[in-house]
C-alpha cells in the first residue's frame, strides 16, 4: 500500500470514528427515562405527553426528547404540539331569541315547549306547551336559534336590560332536533358598580361544537334577565387545536402590595391561567405580564377581573385570564388594590398550554423507552410528513397508541448538572483529541515525505 493510500484511509478512520462517537446516543446520555406502552396497530405509535413528564425536558422545543427500543437503539418520531391551520375565520352573528316559561311550582324542571319552524328549521314561534293561567308564568330562560349558523360556536355574548344588576348565572344546552338536549357547562354574566365605575361581563365561552339550538336556563328564575342582544361567535378551522393540558398548583413571591410573580419551570406557550382566590368576597381588576428571562422587560399578556363573591350561599367565582400562548417563563400579576387586593402572600396559580403529541416508528423489539432532559443534544425530530409518507390528519386519528407505563425514572437536576452534562463534555474533548493526533500524524509523515531524498535511477 502507499503512503498516499495509507493517509487517506487514516484520515477515514478518523473521521469515522468521530462521526460514530458523535452519533451514538444511549437512555443513559438523558436525566428522565419513562417507560412506554404500546397498543394497536403499528409501525407508528403516537403519544400524547403528559405535562409533568414534558417538564423534564432541558429545552423549551423539547429538542431533547427521544425514544429508545429494547436495545436501546432511537427511533424516527415527530411532535405535533397543535395540527397545522390552513385557516381560521371567525364570524359574529345576531340570532333570535325565545322566551321560555314555566310555571311558578315546575320551575325546577325545563320548559315544555311547542315551536313552528321554516322548511329549513329556523324557528317561527315557540309557545309553552300548556297553556299557563295569567300570573302562573314564570321566565325560565332562553331558547337561541343558532340554525343559520353551519360553524363550530366559539363563544356567546349577551346583553340585557340595566334593571337587572348583579350576577346572573345559568346552565347551557345544545340540541339539533329540540327533543334530546346535551349539556354545555354552566355560564355567567355580570354587571355591577365597582369604585365609581362600571363593570360589565357579557361573554361566555363556548365548546367549540356546532349545534342548531342552544336553551339557557337560569339558576335562579326570579332573577332571569330580559335579554336585549344575542350574538353566536363561530369560528371555522380547517382542524380543531389540541386540548389544553393544567398544570399542578405553582406558588409564587409577593414583591410588593398587588404585584406577584411565579417562575414557571421552563419557557412555555401559556394560554390560560387560573389564580387561586383563597378569600372569600374577593374583587380585583388585574393585568398580566410575562418575559422569557429575568434581563427582559416585561410585556403585557392580558388582565380581566378575577372574584369570589358570596350569592345566596354560594361562591361565584371567575379567576381564569386568557392569555396569547407567547413563550414565557416568569408570570407577573398587577392587582387594583381599590377591590381590596387578594392577600399579602402570593396566591397560588395552575396554567394550561396545549397538549403535545409525539408520532414515532417503532423499529426493533420493544419495550420502549421515552427519554428526555438533556441540554446539549441537538433537536431529532422530524416532520409528520417525512415520518408518515401518506401522512394526513384523518391517518394521524387511526395510529397505534403509546401510553406511559410506570414511574418516571431517573436523577434530580442537580445530579445530572454534575454528571450528565461533564460526560457529554468527555466526549467532545475526545472527538477533539482523536482529530487533533490524527492532523499531527498526517502532517508528520508528509514532512517526513518531503525530507526523504528522491530515490536514484
């Protein structure tokens, strides 16, 4: 062989083994390891991500999640933290409104109705379906004609006439054909004086669901508003988002009188928040603010009007702000102290962020591992498409599932700053090592070509 032959095949080997000790990744090399099962039809599994396993991850894209097989070797996967929108086109619509009565001994039970309706369902007349002695009638509720509208409904906004102040609160229910009813949830509205000003609540948020009918009923009939407005806001998607996931309860620091703040545990897309009001008759306007580290100014989020208020024995209470989903990991909330503020110590606060799914192709024999929690790796993930050729969203419904099994194992975050992170660093100075003999031997021996004297003919 000659020397030429044998530097370059040096060199090859070099590189490989580099290349090699760069590429091999073991559950060892991340601080979490989760097991996983699978069911269902594969090669492809997906897996919805639990929020207090997502924490463990080291980076805010969850760049350093991977999962392993029995052998430990890693597999092809994807995240998929909402389907993609081609659009979204949200609409305010007027709708008609019925009243629905009872009488004053049945106000417990729903109206019994009787309606006419135009050859495409949109209602005509509703009328009780007995006929109620003058003075018996008492106004239950609402009977919205949301027919016209083919979009899933997003949110409701009332108005009513001033005579009724306070809070008013009532159940919600949906129907296509006026005969089988499905229930909504539970809604709000308010209107009432609060330091010389006047504060108002008319919306209410919706499922998301379509529906031709929706029947408001109020809790307490005697208070039932006379609605002035009705307005149905629709939104259509071309894929509805994921669902939204709560965190645990996270404490906070009190700063100073109405301002607190919370560190999350690593940059999130927050989109709501919920604040822990511990005293009862509590009433504060509040804004919000966050920032992705301590050296950045902080950037207004939203704000809103959090209470717990004692009504006829119970608590009605609204604490949740919807926020913008940016990326935040410090939380700060600025309270109106007029309302009475909500307490020397920092009330504790839950926040949702959209569930993430991971898509990956099982290659080798199971178990398989879920890791994740290391900081100097770099993002695997590819994208749906290329990990599912005839990828879609209606195939995405019809994958395998993954579900965690077990505990999560691993080290606390101070073992693994002291031991993960050092290994890594090993490595690297080794690749550097084998590549830095490798140049010195190559530039030794074609010094020591140019030095030897040409052979005589």
């Amino acid at each position: 062989m000659s020397q030429k032959l044998i530097l370059v095949w040096l060199s090859a080997v070099a590189m490989g083994v580099a290349l090699s000790a760069h590429a091999r990744e073991t559950p060892a090399d991340f601080a979490t390891q989760v097991p996983l099962t699978v069911s269902g039809q594969g090669p492809w599994y997906r897996l919805e991500l639990p929020l207090d396993v997502q924490l463990k991850a080291r980076r805010t894209d969850l760049g350093d999640v991977r999962v392993f097989n029995a052998a430990g070797e890693p597999q092809a996967y994807a995240l998929a933290r909402a389907p993609a929108q081609t659009s979204e086109s949200r609409h305010l619509t007027e709708v008609k409104w019925f009243p629905l009565y009872n009488s004053a001994d049945a106000t417990e039970q729903a109206p019994s109705i009787r309606v006419r309706s135009s050859a495409n369902g949109t209602l005509v007349d509703v009328q009780p379906s007995t006929q109620l002695e003058a003075g018996e009638e008492v106004l239950r509720g609402w009977l919205l004609d949301a027919s016209g509208i083919k979009a899933p409904l997003q949110q409701l906004i009332l108005d009513w006439t001033s005579e009724r102040d306070g809070f008013q609160r009532f159940s919600i229910e949906a129907s296509d054909d006026l005969q089988h009813w499905q229930s909504w949830g539970e809604g709000q509205i308010a209107r009432l004086t609060f330091a010389d000003e006047r504060v108002e609540q008319h919306e209410i948020g919706l499922p998301g669901q379509s529906a031709r009918y929706l029947r408001l009923l109020w809790k307490a009939p005697q208070s039932a508003p006379t609605l002035t407005s009705v307005q149905l806001e629709s939104v259509s998607t071309s894929s509805l988002p994921m669902p939204l996931v709560w965190s645990q309860s996270l404490a906070g620091s009190a700063i100073k009188g109405g301002e607190y703040t919370w560190q999350l545990p690593m940059g999130l897309n927050v989109e709501r928040l919920q604040v822990e009001l511990g005293q009862p008759n509590s009433l504060a306007p509040v804004t919000l603010s966050g920032r992705r580290e301590s050296s950045l100014p902080w950037q207004p989020l939203g704000g809103g009007l959090l209470y717990r208020l004692t009504q006829n024995g119970q608590d009605v209470v609204q604490n949740e702000l919807l926020l913008p989903g940016h990326t935040v990991q410090q939380l700060k909330l600025t309270v109106d102290e007029r309302g009475g503020g909500i307490g020397e110590q920092a009330p504790s606060i839950r926040f949702a962020v959209r569930a993430t799914q991971l898509v990956f192709l099982a290659r080798g024999a199971g178990p398989y591992t879920l890791a994740l929690g290391n900081a100097t790796v770099k993002a695997a993930n590819l994208p749906l498409s290329t990990l599912i050729p005839d990828y879609s969203a209606a195939k995405l419904a019809t994958l395998g599932k993954a579900t965690v099994d077990g505990p999560v194992v691993g080290t606390s975050t101070s073992t693994v700053t002291t031991a993960v992170i050092p290994d890594v660093n090993w490595k690297k100075f080794g690749l550097w090592a084998v590549l830095l003999l490798s140049v010195l031997f190559l530039a030794a021996m074609a010094f020591s070509l140019l030095r030897k004297p040409a052979a005589k003919s």
